[in-house]
C-alpha cells in the first residue's frame, strides 16, 4: 500500500547534536595529564626505591670488601712472619747437620746472622779452603751490613762477594747473594812456661 502525503508539508529531519565545545577539550586533556602525571610519579617512586636499595647494597659491599682487605693484609704479615722464622729454623738445621767447621765457628756465624732481621743464610758449604755461603735478605744494605758484621768479628778472613741478584718470587721483592770467606780457627792460648831454679829461688826470697 502506497502513502501519499496530501498535506504537502515535509517530514521534520532529525538534526545531530551540536559539536564537542572547548570545556569537553579541556576536561578530557585534564584527565588524560593527571592519569600521565600518575604514571610517571609511580614510575618514579618506584625506580627512586630500587636506586636506594642498590646503593644501599653496594655501600655494604664496600664495607665488606674493606674488612676483607684488612684481614687479609694481617694474614700476608703472619705468613711473612711465619716464613721468616721458617728460614731462620731451616739456616740452624742446615749449620747442625753440615757440620761445617768447628763449634766455635758455627756460633761465631749464628751471633752475626742472628744481628740482622731480614738476612738468611741458604746453604753454608765448603769449598776447599774456604767456605761457601749462599743467602738471601730484604735489602741490599743488609747483606753489605752482613759482610761487614764478618769482617769486624776477626775470626772471618778474605770475605768476597761473588754475586748477588734480584728475586721477586711470591710477589715479594728480596736480594740473594754468594760469598765466601776463610774462618781463622781461634789461636790457643799460650801455656805458661815453667820457672827455672834461679827465678823460683827469686821468688822464694
């Protein structure tokens, strides 16, 4: 069935609503800028409480490394210490069961090693008439101080270095050396020649 409009008027068009005004603009920006602020203000609090608690750690470790570092430079003097009467044991194990020279010889020997701190003796061998000595010190003045320890006592003759040289073995740096002497055996002391009859008649009188 077909209508037909006999009053001519036309049909009412709907019209849309009107445009977004500038105050919806606005509240929409306002929002979108709080929810961004929020965002980032979490981001940031959160990040800021992970930089503190890694500083936090990393300072701990620091301390930690520094007690570390202080024991362990307590445990490397010990161990030099250690070592130092480890030496000083072997050199007197070494001149007891040598038996190189007389008993007076070996004392004489002790008494001028035992006047440096920081001077070992490695070997103490014979060779011919003279005796060989291999050692090692923390210093070269040491070992000059040594020679001339020998030298002052009179019982070594002919002290002669014969080398000396750098070694920095276990990281830590000391000076070997060789030399040799001749011991002077200690003269006996001279008997006292009997009186004669005319110096006991002397005496009598």
């Amino acid at each position: 069935m077909i209508k037909i409009n006999l009053l001519g008027v036309a049909k009412p068009v709907k019209v849309a609503g009107p445009p977004p005004t500038a105050g919806r603009h606005a509240l929409v920006f306002i929002v979108s800028a709080v929810v961004a602020f929020g965002i980032v203000g979490f981001f940031y609090k959160y990040w800021s409480s992970e930089i503190d608690t890694l500083n936090k750690q990393k300072a701990e470790q620091l301390r930690e490394r520094d007690r570390l570092a202080q024991i362990r430079a307590e445990n490397d003097r010990y161990r030099q210490q250690l070592d130092q009467l480890q030496r000083r044991q072997d050199t007197i194990q070494q001149l007891q069961n040598a038996k190189v020279g007389p008993v007076d010889y070996m004392d004489r020997l002790g008494d001028v090693v035992n006047r440096s701190n920081d001077l070992y003796l490695l070997t103490v061998t014979p060779d011919g008439a003279r005796v060989a000595i291999r050692g090692q010190s923390n210093s070269v003045e040491s070992i000059a101080n040594f020679i001339a320890d020998l030298k002052r006592t009179g019982s070594f003759d002919e002290v002669q270095l014969r080398q000396y040289y750098q070694d920095d073995q276990h990281s830590r740096l000391s000076f070997k050396f060789n030399l040799d002497c001749v011991y002077k055996l200690p003269s006996a002391t001279p008997a006292a020649a009997p009186a004669t009859g005319a110096q006991a008649g002397q005496a009598r009188k």
